[in-house]
C-alpha cells in the first residue's frame, strides 16, 4: 500500500517512472523513498517534515465482508504510518479522504460508515501520538480510504545509506498477512491473533526510531513483501542485499518462502552497521524480535540463499501487473 | 470540492460534524477551517505550515468525456491549491493519489491516462510555484485524484476574524462554473473562456497573499457556492453577512441569483476592514476585479437583498443531501 515513487521492478513501478518523467525539473522530490521530506526552520533549530500519501480502495487493499468499517479506517492508517515509521519520523497528524457510496450510508442498527472509519483512522493516529487534521468526503462507486501522514525528524533516515559490509535486519515475524489474505480468500475462519495479524496492523513508529538512534544508515517498510523492498533499498542505496532465507523469522506456519513475498507487513527492514549487536535492547524497548537475515556487498539487485545456495526470489505483489 | 471539516448547513456537513464528533479529544483540530496548520520552528523564526486535501471522484467531480485527462489533473490540483490561496499561504508541493481503472489504461493513440493527469496536476502545481511531492497509484473502478496541498505562512488567515462593519468583497466574476455545467449536461458547446473558466481554475493564491497583506482579517475560497461559503465564514466568526445581490460580479449571461449559487468558482470571499479601498490597486497586482458585495453585521447566518429588500437565499450545492 506504499508504493509511492519507488523505483523497482514491475508494472506498477514502470508506469509511475513515466508519470513522474513527465513532470520535468522540481517535480517529484525524493523518488526514491516513500516519504517527501520538507526542509523547514531555521539552520540552527530547523527540522524535517515527512509527508506521504496512501490510497486504499474497496476491492483492492479491503472488502467490507472481511473488514468491520472501524478496522477499514485503522488499517488504512497504519499502512500511511508505516512509511513515517521507516523514516524514522514522529507523527504528527493525518488527512483523510472518504470516498462513500451513496446507497450504501448504513446497515441496520451499526453507525454510518464513514463515522465507523474515521473512528478507526483516529484510532491508529492516536496510538502513535498523532491526530486528524482535516479530511474531505465525498460520494464514490466504492469505499476508498486516502491517508496523507504528516511527520517530523531531526534525523531522517532514508534508503539510500546502506554500504558494503552492512548488517541487514527486519522487526517482527514475516508471513501473517500473506496468510490470513489466503484464508480470507478460502472463506476460512483466522485465529484471533492471525486475524488481528491483518486487520490491525501497528505502524513501528517506536521501533524506527529506536533504530535511527542506533545507526540505522537506510530503513524501508515492507509493503511490498521482503524481497521487493529489499530490492529497492538495493537499488536506491547501490548495493546488494544478501539474504539468507534460513534466517527469515516466519509466522507460524509460514514457510520463509512465502514470508519474504508476503506484502502489507508493515515491518521495517534496516541496514545496520556491523558491530550492531543490541537486538535485545531492541526486543526490551518495543516488545518486537530484531533479526539479522543478510548483509549488504558489492553489485546490485538482491541474491536469496538456501544453507548457502542462491534460490530463486518470489516476486512480490503488484497492484498492476506487467503486460 | 473543498468542504473539509466546514460546519455549516445540509446533509453532508451534518454527517461530517458526527463523523468528526466521534474523534473524541485531539482529534479535528482547525474545525471550522479548509485548512489544518501546524506551527513549526522556534518562536523567532517560526513558520504555519497549512494543509489541505482534496478528493474528486469521476462522475462526481467530473466526466472523461467533459475534460481531457490532463485537465482533470488540473482542476483537482487547483480545487486542493485554493484552500491554501484562502488562507493566504504559499504553496510548497502537492501530493496525490491516483485512481486508474486496470481496463481503461490507454485510449488509443493517446498518453496513458495516469500520465496525462499527473502532466496536469505537475502544471498546476508549477503554475503557483510548487512541486509534485510524492503520490500513490491503485487499480480502481473510477477515476479518482485525490490531492493533498502543503504550503506555509506567517500570517495564515483563517474564518473566523470577520466582525460587525467590516466589509465583504469577493474576487473575479461569479457564475461561469455554474453555466458551464449547465451547458455541458445538456451537450451544448462552450465559449473558449467560459469552457477555460470550468476546466482549468487558476487558484488565487497571489490575490489571497495581496489581501492578507491589506488587512483581511477572514477569508474563505468559494466552493460551494457564495452563499453557502458566506454562511461558512458568519458561523466561524459569530456574525451575520449582509449581501446585495445587485452588488454581485457576475459572468455574462449569468443572473446573479444563479451566481451566487454557482459551486467550484474558486474565487475569495474576504472580509476587510472599514477603511479599505484599494480594490484599484488589487486589480494592479491580479488582474482581477476586487468587489464589494456587502458587509458584516451582528447576528448570524447571510441576509441576501434585492434593492434593500431581503429575499430568500438558494442553496449551494452539496455532495450529500440531507434525508
């Protein structure tokens, strides 16, 4: 849900390359990240607001039979976040734009919609300390949900500083959201923690700035699936990324295969620095296990290994394929 | 198209007012504005970042057939870029969603659609000097371009400073928006101004920076309609706004009755002091008309005459009607 200007493989990337040629010199700032970043205040006491925007659609990112409207609205905000978190930004508010259809204001005996999803857009902002600045809303074929994070940071933390020799490392356990999407799509009934896994997903604000003030040299959230945003923090920092898939901490149940192709986890893959070994203050300050996967070398592109042999990388979802 | 959080009358502000209601404390700050402003820096040298969003949706806001894609892109940048002109902030860059459906990706011979929308949003955006920030592109049944606006001020002017005696003007000539519509729903041909006037808006940032700098002290951009947006402004400040219909600027061919009717002009509706009489002097700086239509009296709500005589006020238009 965070493609924003990122410059990958794909249809998706391929068509937003186009789009952004197209708006010659001083458009389209910071291509490489997620976020845009604004220089603002003085030399001495000046700071960086991050800003990025992430639509979410009905049919696409959410079907109202496998989402309540309130759970809609957090998803949704947490997606948004996740790319202040990877900067390693403290948010500081949302806009949000409703699209609502206008046959489809209410179900029996539940709040309107729209009231339902801002409730749960304020409530993801307010987990992270932000509120809702302002919002528009307006009648749409489809539910839609478009999320403009607004953040700060002294420091921001892109991903374009990974070197040769850096540690590569990712938060949490991956593959819980390809799975509940699988059995969603089955008509399967989910664990509550697997279910919870998808419908409400926390942005690692904590844990991004945690590692920014630990060295982190380039971070990127994994939205696309692990291989994909590998693939462009490679691409944006110059380097390669070696990852071993041995070392992919997997959700129960999920083979490391599927965790490194599964998008919407929202948890952030960071370069480290090689005498980076605080993964336990890590896990005592966010609760969240801190994996070293690889590392970075010389090249490009990312190069997948099984007990040392190069595999095959899955591809990561595209919202539009090539072709 | 920019009725973010406003507090006034009809069906959709009544759901707003619920929906925002439901934020509970810290939530919805910036109320009764388009805008929401952040205050950054340190107290010498701060700055009001202002923010706005702004979402139009195909056969809402707009028809593939009325406008080409490019035009498309400027309108909605242009709709998002007026918010900022009311406050009298200057614009730093845009960021917008896009919404493209997967089987409707080229006309032949043509640039793709998402491109060509965003060729349109890049000009607006350049045409009061700010750049393209960041997007999103997803797969959706319509056409959809969301844009959120970022600009900043010293001064921002907001709604709310309009008090008994002082005077009201709006910029430009009303009605065009209105009687272009008109003639498009019922597939007449429009003049080469009046169809300019309807697909490609020129945002007034530079009149609301003049205006600022010559005592507005409440300002409003007209989306809704100039009564509508009137009775936005008389709620924020506390009082009411007497206007003289025959005092209306209107386009030719356009009684001012459906002028101040007419949605989507966006123009500004600004109170200014008394003494002010420099409308010759705006006129130099904008090339616009700077009229008086009225002024501010204690009450609430907008009194409408005709020759001093009170008569009733049409409503502006609104995406969701009441009932």
């Amino acid at each position: 849900m965070s493609r924003h200007l990122q410059l990958g493989r794909g249809g998706e990337f391929d068509r937003l390359r186009r789009i952004f040629a197209r708006l010659g010199p001083g458009g389209g700032r910071d291509l490489g990240d997620d976020c845009a970043s604004i220089w603002v205040g003085g030399r001495a006491d000046g700071t960086t607001l991050v800003l990025s925007i992430d639509l979410s659609v009905e049919g696409v990112h959410f079907r109202t039979d496998w989402l309540s409207f309130r759970e809609i609205g957090w998803r949704a905000t947490a997606a948004a976040l996740s790319d202040l978190a990877a900067e390693a930004a403290e948010p500081i508010g949302v806009l949000v734009s409703l699209g609502v259809p206008g046959n489809r204001q209410r179900r029996s005996g539940n709040a309107a919609p729209a009231t339902e999803i801002m409730a749960g857009v304020g409530a993801a902002a307010r987990s992270v300390g932000a509120s809702v600045l302002g919002g528009d809303l307006v009648r749409s074929a489809r539910y839609l949900v478009d999320v403009c994070v607004v953040g700060w940071t002294a420091h921001p933390v892109r991903r374009n500083g990974a070197r040769p020799g850096h540690g590569i490392w990712v938060t949490g356990v991956l593959g819980g959201a390809a799975l509940a999407l699988a059995r969603l799509k089955r008509g399967r009934r989910l664990a509550r923690s697997l279910f919870r896994r998808y419908a409400a997903p926390e942005p690692r604000i904590t844990a991004g700035r945690w590692l920014a003030g630990h060295g982190a040299v380039a971070m990127i959230d994994v939205s696309d699936g692990l291989v994909a945003d590998a693939g462009h923090l490679a691409a944006a920092s110059g380097v390669r990324l070696d990852i071993e898939l041995e070392r992919i901490p997997c959700w129960p149940g999920v083979t490391p295969r599927a965790a490194v192709a599964s998008g919407e986890e929202f948890e952030l893959l960071v370069a480290l620095p090689p005498s980076f070994d605080a993964a336990r203050g890590f896990h005592r300050a966010t609760g969240l296990p801190l994996t070293r996967i690889g590392r970075c070398a010389r090249g490009r592109g990312v190069r997948l290994t099984r007990a040392g042999r190069p595999v095959a990388a899955p591809r990561g979802f595209d919202h539009f394929p090539a072709g």
